[in-house]
C-alpha cells in the first residue's frame, strides 16, 4: 500500500527578478521554506516563471510577444534551474509551468515538469487553451493526459484550465491516479473560482483529491501576469471520512505562502469502497441517445 503524502502548495508571490539566477534564488527560498516544514511533494502555480518575462524580453512596457519569446529562448536555463533546486533540497518538485517549444512540431506548448529529488523529469503539457493563450500569446494545446508513478502511488497533473474538463481527469483517474494537482494562474475571481469549483468537482466525482496552487498579486509590468488572484487548496470526497464540505485546506485568499495537508491514498481506497455513495465506480459509461425534444401532453 502507498504511503501518506506531506503535501505542500505555494500561493506564489508574482515579483520582478531580474535574471534566471535571481529567479532561481526565490525559488531556491521558498523550497527551503517547504522543506523545513516537511513538505515531500512541493508545488507551484502554472506560469509562476513566467514573472521574469519582462526582466528576459528588456522591455520597458509589457509586450506579449517579446516576453514570450524571451521565455521560450530561456525554458532550458530555467528547466536547469527548477532540475537543481529538486536536487538540492531533495524533493519531489512541481515547479509550476513553463512556455516551452515543442521538438517536433515547433509550437510553443505549456508545459509542467514534475522533478525527482535526484533531478530526473518528466512533463504534462496542458491540453486545453485559454482564449488568452490561444488567441492573444499564441501558446498551443498540448499533448494528452498522462500519470506518474511516484513514491506515493500515481498522481496526475491537469493544468489550470484542464481542471475544468471532467475527461482530462477522469482519464488520469481511470489511469490510478488518486492525486491531481491542479497549478492555476488567473486574474480575476471569476477565473480563479473556475478552476477552484471544477477541482471540488472533480474530487466529488472521482473520489479522489486534487490540489490547487495560484499565483497571486499585481504584476503591471508583466502583460501575462499582470493581475493574480486566489488561494490554495486541496478538495477531497464529500462523504464519510472527509469534511462535510470537502475542503481539507485552504489558504487566505491573495497572500503568498506555504499551505500544506497529509494526504492518505488508503483514505482514498476506503471511500470508493464503503462510502455513502460510488461515485468513482458508478461513472455512467454507456453512451446515451441524443435527446429530442421532450413531448408535452
């Protein structure tokens, strides 16, 4: 049986470093902070690199393109840097997300690497783009959901967005994942309450946990991350076992800092079996008829 989880969510700070040394220093802060408090499982929100845009284009004013482009030519200098802070304080590390561009076809893909304490990586790539990543940054869907095998059991990842697709994470859950984290980056509550009900959902329909980790603060220097909104969490099962509403942590909204929960995945097991409700094995697979009108009498 997999063993419990000290998990800890970042609600990141957005600032202005001005170089990836100095954005590896922040990050190197913060990971020290996690650690010390026990974190084994250590996470960022989506595009949390993305704040050294400005400093990486050498503009003034925010330029999409330019910010961009200077983060796509700077992915693997950052990459090299999330790799070595995973190594040094010895920890499982999402280190949020990053514009990388694709090998083989040449888009810019957003792209979350989930890094071993020795260093070793893998990715998910998000599938599902925002009007502003599609139509504004010119940032591409990526690749299919997949899981990863850790210490803990199989986790998946569904980017911001994703979360709000019940098929992205179902296929991960169908695929063992218990966990999902769910790094976001949004600028209005509107968004942020998006991805924070989709995760309650999905944690309810899949009886399975999922985490979420934002960016927070103002940013006007920077034309991606301009405003940040939200708070970290982890959503659960709404049935026996688990709190009434779910939630089994949670951070103050809009404040940077460390949110930390222990998550057992045999906890996870004992519901999908004797809960109140199956709602992970009772997922309807049949494919219904399309609907015609109802017929009034």
């Amino acid at each position: 049986m997999n063993r419990a989880l000290r998990l800890g969510l970042l609600q990141y700070p957005v600032e202005r470093p001005a170089s990836v040394a100095a954005w590896a220093a922040k990050l190197d802060r913060w990971l020290a902070e996690g650690r010390a408090a026990g974190g084994e499982l250590l996470v960022l929100p989506e595009y949390a690199c993305v704040e050294l845009g400005a400093a990486l284009s050498g503009r003034d004013i925010p330029d999409e393109a330019a910010e961009l482009a200077a983060m796509v030519g700077a992915a693997e200098e950052i990459l090299a840097a999330m790799r070595e802070a995973a190594r040094r304080h010895a920890v499982w590390l999402l280190p949020g997300s990053l514009p990388m561009r694709d090998g083989a076809s040449g888009r810019v893909v957003n792209r979350a690497p989930l890094v071993t304490p020795e260093g070793l990586l893998a990715h998910q790539e998000k599938r599902a783009m925002t009007r502003f990543e599609s139509e504004r940054w010119g940032v591409s869907s990526g690749d299919y959901p997949s899981v990863f095998d850790t210490p803990w059991g199989r986790i998946g990842v569904s980017i911001c967005y994703d979360a709000e697709f019940p098929k992205h994470v179902r296929t991960q859950v169908v695929a063992g994942a218990w966990l999902i984290l769910a790094p976001s980056c949004t600028d209005t509550m509107h968004g942020f309450n998006r991805v924070r009900f989709a995760a309650q959902a999905r944690a309810l329909e899949n009886q399975c946990y999922v985490a979420i980790a934002p960016t927070v603060g103002k940013a006007p220097w920077s034309a991606a991350l301009d405003r940040n909104r939200g708070f970290a969490a982890v959503f659960g099962p709404v049935d026996r076992g688990f709190p009434e509403d779910g939630v089994l942590a949670r951070g103050p909204l809009d404040m940077p800092g460390w949110v930390f929960c222990d998550l057992d995945p045999a906890r996870i097991e004992e519901v999908r079996e004797h809960g109140a409700v199956r709602n992970h094995r009772d997922w309807p697979t049949e494919h219904f008829p399309p609907p015609g009108p109802a017929r009034f009498a």
